[in-house]
C-alpha cells in the first residue's frame, strides 16, 4: 500500500518536486543560514538572547556558510 501511494505522488508531483530540487541544488545550506540569522536576529530583538549568544550564533552560521563554499570548491 505505501509503495503505490509513493509511486502516485511520484508519478502525479515527480516533475515539480524534480525542478525545484534542481532549483535548489547548491543553494539548501545558504536559505538555511539565511534562516537562522533571521531567527537568531528577531530572538535577540526579542531579548530571549543576549548578545554574545546572539554575535556567536551569528559566526556559526557564517561558519556553515564557508564550509558549504569549502567544499563545492573542493569538487571542481
């Protein structure tokens, strides 16, 4: 039963989610960091974070950034 509601949401969505992952290739790891320095900047806005914890998740995101960039560099 789960293999054919698989293949229907594949055979029915297949293209879509196929074009949006191409879309998304190389690109997964930036929107993430985008993310999270959007969060940690409205929970420092917020106060739920003090600014040492704020600056640090803010280099660790940075830090991902780089590593990401590291190794596509790497690939080629």
């Amino acid at each position: 039963m789960k293999t054919l509601i698989a293949r229907v949401v594949a055979g029915l969505f297949g293209k879509q989610f196929g074009e949006v992952r191409t879309l998304l290739s190389g690109k997964k790891t930036y929107l993430t960091a985008i993310a999270g320095i959007v969060g940690a900047l409205l929970g420092w806005i917020n106060g739920e974070l003090e600014t040492y914890q704020f600056v640090m998740a803010i280099v660790a995101l940075i830090e991902a950034m780089n590593l990401r960039a590291g190794i596509e560099k790497t690939k080629k």
